[in-house]
C-alpha cells in the first residue's frame, strides 16, 4: 500500500513515518524545508502544499492508495494572530489535497483535534462540535471539507500529544518537565484543565489498524486516562526519578491566555477499542517509553 504522509517533519509526522516505514509500507513522506527525520533510509520528499498545482502533480506522479493528512498550523495562538495563514495551512491545504485524492482515488486520513469540541469532555465522536478559538474553527472547517469530499474517508481526533523525541523535533510536554526537574527549575502547572493525552505511538498503531478496515468512520485515539497537567507532570517526575516538588500547582488563571482553551477536555475511545481493536498505553507506560 502507498502512502502519502503530510507534515512529515512534525511530531507526529515523523513518527509516523517511522512506524509505517519499520511495517514496510511503501511511504512517500512530505512536508515543508529539509528532511528533520534523522533516518537515512527513510524517503522524503519536499512539497508546499499551499501551492495547488504542485500538490496536484505530485500526486498523480506517486498514485498513493491513501493520504495521511497530519500537516497542520496548530498552536493556537499562532493561529489567532494569523487566521489568514492559518486558514491558508489548515483548510486551503487540505482543499488541494482533497481535489489531488480525487485525481486517484485515494482514501483520505485526516488527523484532526479535540479543539473542534468545546467544554464537557471527554467528548464522543457524535458530540456536537464548539469550538473555542480559530484554531479550533479552522480544523472544524477542514473536517467539513472531508466529509463532503465524496472520498473514502476517516477523520481521527488525538489530545495533547506526547512521545519520544529527537534532534529537529519539536519536544512535547514531557520533555518540557524533565528539562526543567533536571536543571532543578521550578514549574507552574495547571490543575484544573482535564486531558486524556495521547501516546504518540498509539496514534501511529491507531492508523495502522485502521488501514486494515474499509470504514469511513471517524476515530478518537486517545490515552485511557484523564489526568490534568499537573498530574501528569508530577508522573513524569516519578518515571524519571527527579524531584516532584519542584512542580507547582496552580490554576489556568496563573497563565492569562490570548485564546479560549476548555477546561475540561478529552475524548472518549470506547469506539475505537471495539471496531479497530485500539488498545492505548496508560500515561505511565507511555512516558516510560518515551524516555526509554
């Protein structure tokens, strides 16, 4: 099977790409500059996907059986202070990718985000969507484009993404912990915000499983557990054996925000366990083997 993996220098971009690379999928990653994944033997192919024709050709060159949309603008102030970037990178972009998949009859994987849903989570796939900021909107509105596309189609949701990293990757919020404990650097982290984080590793095996099913129905790959930040962060500090202490708690009140983020967030998985047979890691075991 072909795949066309977007955003292929991202978080989990890369990590994608690795995973479907060690299945021996034939992988055709793009993404934006010069290849960030440290493997040589891993291809990779620079593509802009704002430019419609070259999304166009490149496409019709390769005729891969299914793209993987994980390509994103996606920190959300970022993405309130440009909303004309922003709806260019995260709706435009995909708009050229739907018209390319058209071109071959490619199925269509779109990773989009628990920001397209509002407070009151963990959220079900047939939630009604609210979503508090631009961010959140825009992704809302490249999902729309998917499910009117005609395609065959999946729309996956994860939360507040964590894994291993490397050289060229941006760190998730467990490295962002261990850093600071190490230096013996204090930290201020929230305790009323609720997130069933994401274990970047489930996502990619998420993905796999759901290639093996013809379905066009849409996925939350979540973590099983609901934690807030400091909950997580004090596990972090377990896992890696540093001092919790230096974790302060606090309120999101401490960190006035430019845009609106829900307090109680996640999503429900139960889906995806009984269709696809999705089995995420606890927090724990997912931050074990992010450091291992």
């Amino acid at each position: 099977m072909k795949l066309l993996i977007t955003g292929a220098n991202g978080f989990l971009g890369q990590h994608l790409a690795l995973h479907m690379h060690n299945k021996l999928y034939d992988i055709y990653p793009v993404s934006r500059g010069v290849k960030r994944i440290p493997i040589a033997e891993i291809p990779y192919y620079q593509l802009e996907l704002t430019d419609k024709q070259a999304v166009l050709n490149f496409v019709d060159q390769i005729k891969p059986d299914c793209i993987i949309h994980t390509a994103a603008m996606s920190k959300p102030d970022e993405c309130f202070y440009n909303q004309a970037e922003c709806i260019l990178q995260n709706v435009t972009a995909t708009e050229f990718l739907l018209e390319a998949a058209k071109q071959v009859s490619a199925r269509f994987v779109y990773v989009s985000t628990d920001f397209i849903y509002g407070e009151g989570g963990p959220h079900s796939e047939n939630a009604i969507p609210n979503p508090l900021n631009f961010y959140g909107e825009t992704k809302l509105m490249a999902e729309n484009l998917v499910k009117t596309s005609g395609l065959r189609h999946n729309i996956i949701r994860p939360v507040f993404i964590y894994g291993a990293h490397w050289d060229g990757m941006r760190p998730s919020f467990i490295q962002w912990v261990k850093l600071n404990l190490e230096t013996n650097k204090k930290i201020k982290v929230v305790t009323d915000q609720l997130r069933t984080a994401t274990y970047v590793g489930d996502i990619c095996k998420g993905i796999e499983l759901l290639l093996q099913h013809e379905t066009n129905e849409d996925f939350h790959f979540a973590g099983s557990d609901i934690l807030s930040p400091y909950e997580m962060a004090v596990l972090v500090a377990k896992v890696v054996g540093l001092n919790k202490d230096l974790i302060e708690p606090v309120t999101a009140d401490s960190f006035p925000e430019i845009v609106r983020r829900a307090k109680k967030s996640g999503l429900k998985i139960e889906k995806a366990i009984d269709i696809l047979g999705y089995q995420p890691l606890s927090f724990e075991e997912g931050v074990r083997l992010s450091f291992s």
